[in-house]
C-alpha cells in the first residue's frame, strides 16, 4: 500500500495531452510526493451538443476519443504510483474549466497544476481560455507550466529542481499568501526564496524596507529568504528578466482575482509573466481556502 494513501487532500492535475500538459506531469508528481497529497488526474471530453451522459446512443460519438484518453490516464497514474504517489484518474465530459473547478471542490484539492497555451502575437494578452478560467475562478493556487517552458516532458519527477523560487510582492493579502505558501514549498524541497518587488522609479529601497519587514515577519518567511531586492520598471518584464538572471526555478506571486475591467488590469501582470516564464508559475489568488500547501505526514513515515 502506497504510504500516501491516507492523504485526504489531494492535488489535482488537468490534462488535455498537448506538450504543456506533458510538461506538467513530472511537476505534478513532485510537489504532490513533496506536498503529502494524493493525486487525482482529470480530463475533460468536450461533448457535442446535447450530449448529457455516457448511455450507449450519446457515447457512440466519444468512444475513439475515451478509449485514447483511458490509455493516457493509465499512464499518468502508473508514473505517479512509481514515484510513491497515490493516484487516480477522472473521465468526464463536458465544458473544461467548469469539470476542472467543480472536481477541484470535490476533491478538496491543495493545488491545481496544468500547462497553458499562452499566445503571442496579436493575442498575445491572453491565456488559453481554460486555464484563464481555472487561474480567476479557483479556490486554492495554480501552478502553471507555459508551452514555451524549458524542461523536457520526459524528464524523471525526482530529478525536477525548483529549490529557487522567485517570489514577486505587491505587499498586498494575496501576496502574503503566496509568500507564505513558497516558504513552505522551500523547507520542505528544500530551497530557497527570493523575494522581490516592483516599484516606479521614485520608490527607494529605504522607503520600502519596513513592508519588507512586515512581510517576512506576517509570512513567518525569515529562515528560507536569501534575498530582498526592490526592482525598476515594468512589471512583468522585472520579473521575468530577474527570474532568468538568478536562475529561478519557480515563479510564486498573487493575484487579487477580481472581475471586470479592474480584474483584468491587475491580472495582466501575472498574465503577462506566465506567457513569458521559462519555468513554472503558481499563482495564488487572495481567499484561498487553505492556509497551507502541504499535509503533516504521520509520525511512522517520516524519514
């Protein structure tokens, strides 16, 4: 029996079987071995219309499509329990990012992780349209892998490194969350945290050095953060620009999740940093549900 088994948390993986969402097993594995989750592995059929269940006269038409994605699923769940994780698999049909958020609530999950179809060009603000949905509409964090992303999808889960995690603050709640959540993911990697902030050219560092302060001391991050830097310019470039010349691993930084126009401007620097990382994004929105990533592993199986 798999030693995870009792999690009654689990972290969620969506995959529609393109090269980002391959990307996104080997990382799904190992923050869930890392975290103390099961996993449960979900794609979705996007049914005709008027498909409304798997009756014999509405199947007909998904059955080439079910019977490749079975395959598929199978595979996930066996790399997962080769790497020690529990692991199980959900088949639906129906409009995606309502199946991801609705099984996401059913399961109780910690984290969400998938990859994204981020666009250039001309549509270069937006994000596939799923992963839009899920990033503004869930209930606990979002680790994205962009399509563009480094890495081979190959690649073993425990050879995965993302022990530097590249914190971006705006020093607002859902900031204090994510800064939280990546001090956890640091001592349990291990790793380190490198925190940074955006500001327009008339900040100074000495200006902001008390935020500083109350955030390290609200996150209970001061044992895992290696750095404090204050940087200039555009947001999104800053941070990605930064992200590559520290070698980050992992890029952690909030979002309010607000509607509209308004959400919509404060997402785009998020936005814009997912569709240009060369590494993964988690994404924390403010009101998560879970104050921490991770469950407590019983006592008999520590290491």
């Amino acid at each position: 029996m798999n030693t995870r088994a009792r999690a009654t948390r689990t972290l969620l993986l969506a995959v529609d079987f393109s090269r980002p969402a391959s990307r996104a097993v080997p990382y799904a594995v190992k923050l869930a071995s890392t975290l103390n989750l099961s996993l449960t592995v979900v794609h979705v059929l996007q049914a005709p219309p008027g498909f409304t269940s798997w009756r014999p006269a509405g199947r007909r038409s998904l059955n080439p499509l079910r019977t490749k994605a079975l395959l598929e699923l199978g595979r996930v769940v066996r790399v997962a329990n080769d790497n020690q994780v529990a692991a199980e698999y959900k088949l639906l049909a129906g409009v995606p990012e309502e199946i991801i958020l609705q099984t996401a609530d059913e399961v109780r999950a910690a984290l969400i992780v998938m990859g994204t179809h981020g666009r250039a060009g001309p549509d270069r603000l937006k994000l596939g349209s799923v992963a839009d949905a899920v990033l503004r509409r869930a209930h606990c964090p979002v680790f994205t892998i962009h399509a563009a992303a480094g890495g081979h999808p190959a690649v073993h889960p425990l050879r995965l490194n993302l022990g530097r995690i590249l914190v971006a603050t705006d020093f607002l709640p859902s900031s204090a969350v994510a800064l939280r959540h990546a001090a956890e993911l640091a001592r349990l990697l291990p790793g380190e945290v490198l925190l940074v902030h955006v500001a327009d050219a008339d900040s100074t560092r000495t200006g902001l050095e008390k935020q500083f302060r109350q955030a390290l001391s609200a996150s209970r991050a001061d044992d895992v953060v290696g750095e404090q830097l204050l940087l200039h310019g555009d947001p999104a470039e800053s941070i990605l620009a930064h992200a590559t010349r520290t070698k980050a691993r992992l890029i952690v930084m909030g979002t309010q999740g607000r509607r509209g126009m308004e959400r919509l401007i404060l997402g785009s620097v998020a936005s814009a940093v997912i569709r240009g990382a060369r590494c993964p994004v988690l994404v924390v929105r403010n009101g998560g549900r879970h104050r921490r990533l991770a469950l407590p592993v019983p006592p008999a199986h520590r290491q």
